[in-house]
C-alpha cells in the first residue's frame, strides 16, 4: 500500500485517532476513550492507543497487520521523558504490526501544529488544562499542565471542583459564596446521585474518576446559560485563570508573534471554550489589565479554535520524525471565533 | 479476666490503641499504621485495628482470644454512617474474638471525649485537619474534615501542597511567590528525591500517598525555625486557615462555653501543632479581627493539648455504648499552652 500516516489525539475524557495520506488527506477517523497514562496507567493507555489505530486501518480498507509508516500521538500527559519512552517501548514490544515509528508530544503541541507552523499560544481547557507558547524559532514556554493535584486551573475539573467547594464552604459557613447555591447544590446531587455532602466522598476518594467528576461542568454550563448567577460566576473565574496562563507566558513572547495579522494567536481546545460566552468577562479582563500594566506592545490578539482534531498535528509530527512532510492546509484547520484590539 | 475495655486513635499517618480498666487505669498501649479507610481501604484499615488490639492484649498479659467488653474506636475519616456500620460488620465478622460490642466516632469527637465532658472546638490539624464544636448540650457542628479532595485546610498536607504550589507557581510565572523559594525547592527535591518539577508528578498521581506528600510539612517546619521566610509564611497561613474553621462555627458556640475559667476551650490535636509558635501569628489575627467583628461575648480563649491518646476518649464512648462508665481523670488528659484575652 501507499505510504500512511497516523496520530492521535489523547484526551482525560476522549482520544480520537486518524489515518493521513501521504498527500495529506484523512483516510479514516476514529474514537476512543481516555488515554492519559497518569490517569489510566500505562496498558490502558496504549491498548486504547492501538484499539483506535487498528479501527482506523480497518476502516480506510487497510489490512491492519500492516504496520503504518509512523504513530504521532499528541497526548495530554505526554511530557515526562522517562513516562513517554516507556509508552513507546511498550507500543513497540505488544503490537509489533501497529506502527514502523513512534512519536509522542503533548496536547498542546499537537494542537499547535495543527493550526500553523508558525507558532502562536495554545490554551487547552477540556478535563484538564495547559498552555503553551510556541515562538516561531520553534523554542516553547509552558505555564500549567500539572493535572488535578497541583493546577488545571480553568479546566472543567477546576470548574466542577469550585463548584462543589462553593457549596461545601457555604454548608461550613467557612466561606460565604459570591451567589446563591440552590441551583449548583441540586445540579451536584443528581449528577452524582448523592442526598447530602457525604455523598461527596467516594466520589472524590475510593470512586473518584476525574474524567466524570469533570464532566459535572457540562451542568454548570447549562445552569450558566439559564441564568444562575453561581454557574456563571465559576466560568467566568475560569475565563480568568486561563487569561492567567497567557499572562504567565507573555514576557517570553517572540515580537513576532505579536505583529501578524490576528495580533497574538491564541488557540483554544477543548471542550470548556464551548462556553466562552460565560468565560468572555474575566478572560477579556484579566488581559486587558495585563495589557495595561506594561505589555504596551501587545496591541491584539484573536482566539482560534481547530476545525481538525490535534491527532492531524500528531501525525504530521510523526511524519516528519521519520523523515517525511505531510502537507497540510492550515486555513482550513483552524478559525478565528473572537478577536480584541486594546485600546491604547 | 476483670473488665477490659479497648479504644483506638485512628489516623493518617499512625494509629493507637489502648486498653482500660474498670477503673479507668492505662492496662497497654500499641502504635500503628495508617487506619484511615478512605485513605487505605476497609481491609487495611480493621486488619490494621485488629493488630493493634490483639498487642495490645498480650502486652497487657490477657488473653488474645477473649474479647474485650466493647472497642470505642475514634477514627479520622469515620463520618459517614454507611461507611462505619460497614467497618463494624466486617469487624464483627472477621474476628469474633476481638470485642464483644463496637463504637466508632470521629477523632475528633474521641479527642473531645478525652479532653472533656463539657465540650468546647476541636481543632485537629495532623495530616489532615477537621473542626468540631462539641456544646455542652451534647449537640455538634463541624466545619471541614472533607479530606484533601475538598479541603484540608491548614493541615499538613494542606501545608505541603501550599508550599509546593508556590514553587510550581513560581516556576510558571503564574504567581509570584511572596518569598524566595530556593529553602522550598531544594527541601522539596531532597524530601521527594526529585531532580525538577516533572518528577513530582508521580508522587502527585501515580504513587500518591497522603502521608508522606504530608510527612514534607516536617522539613519546612524545620525551615520556619531555622528562619526560612517561605516556611515561616505557609505555617503562618495554616494558623489562619485553622483560626478561619473556629470562626466558621462560633455563631453556633452556647454562651456556656465562652464563661468558664479558660474562655472558650479550643483543643488543638494533631502534629502540625507542635509547629505552634510558626502559627501563632496568623492564628491569633484571624480570631482578633472576627472577634472585633461582631463576637464581643467573646473576651477570652485558650489552646489545650492532649497528654493522653483520643483513644482514651474512644474507650471511654465504646464502653459508654456498652453501658459502662469509665471514670476518666480530665485535668490529667489536657493542658492548656496558650491563652488570650481580648482587649474590650
């Protein structure tokens, strides 16, 4: 067969995978659960790996013992050197069919290179969060990234978790809550079935999967959206705290970066931006204050979101480690969805 | 045998037991692990009581195979009425031979009931922290005690993490640190054998272990005293935090309790505590400015620590269940270490 390429876009909820011609065409999508190897372990993480790979080659008509030319995995958790090698070792040892190459690089950088090979700021907020400058020379900064024990701040873990210590602080009386709780405490009691606070802890101990405690953020979201002064009040926070990172990263922006024609590029994935409407106030603030305060050369920026999964950029990433270029068509990937040019 | 009641101190770290006689006298006293079942598991945690109890016996040149008459059990994470029932069945079960009737409490109502039988706050602030008002009613209001999941505030944990945050945040640019880290970073890489940031994450996630990510407040204790600014501010905060947990229950205080001879009695338990003079400060200014906000009945408090195991409370409450009265030596049990009186 024709050369193929593979990556793979690994999430804490979803992970995707696709198969790309050597022209740059997709020949095959496919879906599959979480495989962040912090959050799994190691063997869930890469049989969900080669499950979705192996479903791809099936359904572009490949015979699947035929290894693909290369394996590029853009995947949240996909930092720590000694963790991905092990990942690879692994890959290679268990499923010797799956791929001739393997490549691993983060979320963040899979994304960024779906959208350009220019560079620009990636800000991821899905289970998780991370951001991530890339400057056109290639040199990155990172700010964020940690998971749930040590930041995700402005992921929809750190939403559905504000969230439910608002109520519980209220309940202390340790903390008066900005808003009424009512709707936020009812949200919380049927998503995780519970009858009162108790109820709470095997959710976040002995059962406790981020992924689902995450997920209580699509109930904050519709509560935002029907008006809950509390539900808006949580993402409006997160808005804030994912400008944070931007700020965070700022100083190491390349000049360059800032001059194109969007201002600073800043791209958003995952599935929280879902909800920038509720995020807009506090992020537009806490830029436009950083702005203020002494970027004076940051006159505009402009939010994109991808239109492609980030498995693209991971297997246009593989490619190329193992020597080959897979062209794509970075305008159709990604999309401006708001811009902001600061008064000066 | 005469009647032998047992009593354990269950927690995050190191557990007790002790045995009594009718007449209230210390017959042997065991140490042990960790017994808290959210943080080990329900195995773990009765195989580990049933140890301790069982040395307990021999120690005190009884018979392991006849029960005591009852086992009052004052556990860190025994709230939940689902969860102790299903301990006590378990326990039944597995070792008929152990006591002949069960009780299980929260440590820091067993702290409570070893310190008193009058009632006050207890503040217990070890790995992790919990608040209880305990009036002279018999009636209880708690504040905390959600585990580190949902709160944890000011205890050694809480401490760590805070002070690990700082050095995560700081390398992030994500906020400034109000102090130099490098006492902070250097311990924290000593204590968790890590060369950077990355290699925390597997004593964040993988080999997360509460006890010992706790067991770090040590070094920066030693860092505070040594006069480390960074140390000196995360105990500082911890004292607030603390303080912030009795102001969250003092509208419910019964005027009873602010009059006796040491104001309002505060028992304060756990390790973090021996770090007191670290604390102080933040502790006080919290209580000072709530005080002066609105609790002028409020003239005087003192801080008592404990000179016996709360297992001597959990006795004392397993044998009360069981129908006995044990006769409990309180001016033994309990010293206080600080007092203050507000100026009116």
């Amino acid at each position: 067969m024709s050369a193929v390429y593979g990556g793979v876009e690994g999430g804490g909820t979803h992970s995707k995978a696709v198969l790309v011609s050597a022209e740059g065409h997709i020949l095959a999508e496919t879906d599959g659960p979480c495989t962040n190897h912090w959050l799994v372990g190691v063997d869930k993480c890469i049989s969900g790996i080669h499950d979705m790979v192996q479903r791809a080659k099936i359904k572009a008509g490949l015979d699947p013992d035929t290894p693909v030319c290369s394996l590029g995995m853009s995947l949240s958790g996909g930092e720590q050197k000694a963790a991905i090698q092990k990942l690879i070792d692994d890959m290679r040892e268990r499923y010797p069919n799956l791929s001739q190459s393997y490549f691993i690089t983060t979320d963040a950088i899979g994304a960024m290179a779906t959208a350009s090979d220019y560079g620009g700021i990636v800000v991821i907020s899905g289970t998780g969060s991370n951001c991530k400058l890339v400057n056109p020379d290639g040199t990155q900064v990172g700010c964020g990234g940690w998971g749930h024990m040590m930041g995700d701040e402005g992921s929809a873990y750190w939403i559905s978790h504000l969230a439910v210590k608002t109520v519980f602080d209220a309940r202390d009386n340790l903390v008066t809550s900005p808003h009424d709780i009512t709707y936020v405490k009812k949200a919380m009691e049927e998503y995780f079935q519970v009858s009162d606070l108790m109820g709470m802890l095997p959710h976040l101990y002995r059962n406790f999967q981020k992924s689902h405690f995450a997920g209580f953020c699509r109930k904050l979201a519709e509560g935002g959206r029907a008006g809950d002064a509390l539900c808006q009040h949580v993402f409006r926070e997160s808005g804030k705290a994912l400008a944070q990172h931007i700020v965070a990263v700022l100083p190491k922006v390349n000049q360059d970066l800032f001059s194109g024609e969007f201002g600073l590029p800043v791209l958003c994935v995952g599935s929280v931006w879902c909800s920038w409407e509720l995020m807009k106030s506090g992020f537009t603030q806490v830029l436009s204050q950083a702005q203020a305060q002494g970027f004076s050369h940051f006159r505009k920026y402009s939010l994109l979101t991808l239109r492609q999964s980030s498995a693209l950029g991971g297997a246009k990433m593989g490619a190329q480690n193992a020597g080959a270029t897979l062209p794509l068509d970075y305008s159709a990937n990604a999309n401006v969805f708001f811009s902001h040019t600061f008064n000066q």
